[in-house]
C-alpha cells in the first residue's frame, strides 16, 4: 500500500523519499524558522539536486556529505514509496491486461467472469522466477509473508533505484525469497546493519548482488562479500 505521509513522519529521519523524480534520504523533521509548519531537511542522492549543506539562515539543521547536498521540501511533495506486493501489481498490470484481458468472448457473445482477472494475476505472478522493480519506488516488505506468498519462484530481482532505507528493510524482502539467486540493488542508499551477522540467512542463497552507484563503505563490502560475488563498480565512498 502506499506510505501516508502522516503514517511515517514519527520515524522519517534516514527514510527515503522521492520527490519530482529524484532520491534522497531525510535528515531532518521539523521546524525551519522563519516559516511555519514541517519540513523534511533531505540529503539528495545528487547533490546538484540540493541547495545547501543542511544549514539556513546560519541554523544547521542537519548534515551532509557534498556543500550543495541538501534541501528543505514539504512532506506533501516527497513520496515514502510503496510495498513490495504493491509495486508489484502496478508494474505487471498493463502485461496483464495484454496478456489476459478484461473480457472472455464465447460464441460471439462477451462474458464478463467476476473475479476471474484477479485469479489469473495471482497464478501469473506466482509463477514469475524473474521480477523487474526497477525504479518503482519501493520502500519495504508490507505485510507479513505477503511476498512469500505472491513470487514464492522469483530467482532474480531488480530493485535498482528504488528507496530502501537500510539490510535491514531489505532483509525482510529478500528472506520471504527463499528461491532468490541474483539481486540488482543498483542506485541504492543502505544504512549498514548494527548487527549485519543476524541478517545473513536472509542473503545466504544469493549467488550475485549488483551494487552499482550505492555509495557503500568498505566496511558494507567486506561484509556482503562473505555470501555473494559482488559488482561494485562506481560503488565506494573513498
């Protein structure tokens, strides 16, 4: 389902959003003097994107990597993204309606089979052992073995460019997966893991993680390193 923005404004700091196409991660929720009402200080994954470096009018409010990385914008206009499952629906619903249409014509005559459309995506997404998420705005499991349930063969999973906050969030994706070989988490932002040893069953059968453009750490590397090959061109922070 889609993320309220009053339902995540509690715990948005180091959420990730998306607002007029670009990704960034929230740093800050709160007042920004002169003006009134929230603002979500956010640290732009380009940082041409942004306008400062956290601090306005001589108040720093947050942080950030690059002098110009940062900007204030109003909840209204950033997007905390969707579900897996929910991502899921709205990628594969025009090949769907290819596929299968709206309609059953039998001799001559069109027949409208209730519920039958809703039958047949279930069967077809179960069946997928390839799903592409790329740059669906992703942002979490949602409901509890919801995905284990709706791509139980999925083997290789695109989620480049989407806005997972951390392996953590991303665990709960992957260990619902129990088939998955080949991930591509290209174009991501990750917050390691305080723990990342208590996350490993759920990477322990990929065989090929692609992490392009994810500003990782060696720290991040060395660990993934231990279950996966790895791809991390244009990847580290120096």
């Amino acid at each position: 389902m889609m993320m309220k923005t009053q339902e995540v404004l509690e715990d948005a700091v180091g959420r990730r959003v998306s607002c007029d196409g670009e990704r960034g991660t929230v740093r800050y929720v709160g007042p920004v003097l002169p003006t009134t009402g929230l603002w979500l200080g956010v640290e732009w994954d380009d940082p041409e994107r942004g306008k400062h470096d956290g601090s306005h009018e001589g108040v720093r409010y947050f942080t950030c990597r690059h002098p110009t990385g940062g900007s204030f914008v109003r909840p209204k206009k950033a997007s905390f993204g969707v579900d897996y499952v929910t991502a899921l629906k709205q990628r594969y619903e025009v090949e769907l309606q290819e596929v299968i249409g709206e309609e059953l014509k039998i001799s001559s005559k069109t027949v409208m089979m209730v519920g039958f459309e809703d039958i047949k995506q279930k069967q077809r997404l179960e069946n997928l052992t390839e799903v592409g998420l790329r740059r669906c705005e992703v942002s979490g499991p949602g409901a509890e073995n919801e995905i284990r349930n709706t791509t139980p063969l999925a083997q290789s999973l695109d989620l480049s460019g989407n806005l997972l906050s951390s392996w953590e969030v991303l665990a709960a994706i992957t260990e619902q997966l129990e088939s998955l070989r080949e991930l591509q988490l290209s174009q991501n932002r990750l917050s390691i893991s305080s723990e990342p040893s208590r996350l490993s069953p759920a990477f322990s059968c990929l065989r090929l993680l692609s992490l392009n453009s994810c500003a990782l750490t060696w720290t991040q590397v060395s660990y993934m390193s231990l279950y996966v090959v790895l791809l991390c061109a244009y990847s580290l922070v120096h």
